[in-house]
C-alpha cells in the first residue's frame, strides 16, 4: 500500500514538473531564496534583540535619554561614570513613573490650605470666594445673553409659502434602453 503511494506521489511530482518551463523554475527558485534569505535575516534580527546590551549601548540610551527628557547636556554627561548616569536615569524614570496629573495636585492644595489657621490662608479663601462670584455673575450674563439670542431667532424665523409652485427639470436624463 505504501509502495502504491510513493509512487503516485512521485509519478505526480515528475508531472508538475514537466509542465514548469525553464524561465518559470528559474523565476520560483529566485523566489525561494529571497524568502530564505528573508527568513535568516530574519532569525539573526531576532537573536541580537534576545541579547543582552552592552554597557556602553546602555550608557549611550540612558544618555540620550537624559538629554532628550531631562534637558542634561553632551558636556555634563560625558564626564560622568556609568553609575552616575544610571543613577541620574534612574531618579529621572523613578519621577516619570510616578507621576501625578496637575488637577490633582491642586485639589490636594486646596485641602491643605483649608486646614491650616494662617491669616494668609483666610486671605487666600476671600478670594477664592471673590472670584467664584464673578464667575457665577459671568455665567448668569450668558444665560441671559441665550435667552435674548434665542427670542430673536424665533422672530427672525421665515415662514414659508406653500403656494408657489416651482417646475423642476432634472439636469441628466437617461435616454430609453432599447433591447432586441
């Protein structure tokens, strides 16, 4: 049974064959080593990621890093050690990663400053209060504003009349189809 296979197999094999010209397994084996050649370059791209960087290719990320980010100078990192450097990232990241959004920041502000019993503190709420009162007269003023906006709209608005009749002609027609 597998004698009967084989055979079919490579009767088939030598069929196809004989059907390619030559410039068709020219052109199939061209496409075979480009894939291959894709392939290993491929494989070699995936093993240096899988290595680990050197010292001097880490020093220079970290150093571009700082320069980009934290505003460090060539001048000021090329004298330093790779510790040092490292350090610097490091506290640089440690800051970025810990990040608190501002309007946060402010809420946490403005709890403390209600708890403590300075007269600058008292001072600081006055105004606060002062301002939240302009601001409550500027929106009342808008809503007015509204009001009067939409009164005017509704008498500037048209009426329109029903009795005027308008002929329209389409512009492109398509002439009948005649079909035998």
């Amino acid at each position: 049974m597998m004698d009967v296979d084989y055979e079919l197999a490579a009767r088939l094999q030598a069929e196809e064959q004989g059907e390619f010209t030559i410039e068709e397994k020219s052109s199939l084996f061209v496409e075979l080593m480009n894939k291959r050649k894709k392939h290993v370059a491929r494989l070699r791209a995936e093993e240096q990621r899988k290595k680990p960087k050197t010292k001097a290719q880490k020093r220079n990320t970290m150093s571009t890093y700082l320069k980009n980010m934290a505003g460090y100078k060539h001048n000021q990192l090329k004298t330093k050690s790779f510790e040092d450097i490292q350090m610097l990232f490091d506290k640089e990241m440690k800051r970025v990663n810990t990040f608190v959004d501002m309007d946060i920041e402010l809420v946490k502000g403005s709890e403390t400053r209600t708890k403590g019993s300075s007269k600058r503190d008292g001072e600081e709420l006055e105004s606060e209060k002062l301002k939240k009162q302009k601001l409550d007269e500027n929106v009342e003023a808008e809503v007015d504003d509204d009001q009067e906006d939409a009164k005017m709209k509704k008498h500037m608005e048209i009426v329109p009349d029903d009795d005027v009749v308008i002929d329209a002609i389409p512009l492109a027609t398509k002439p009948p189809i005649i079909v035998d």
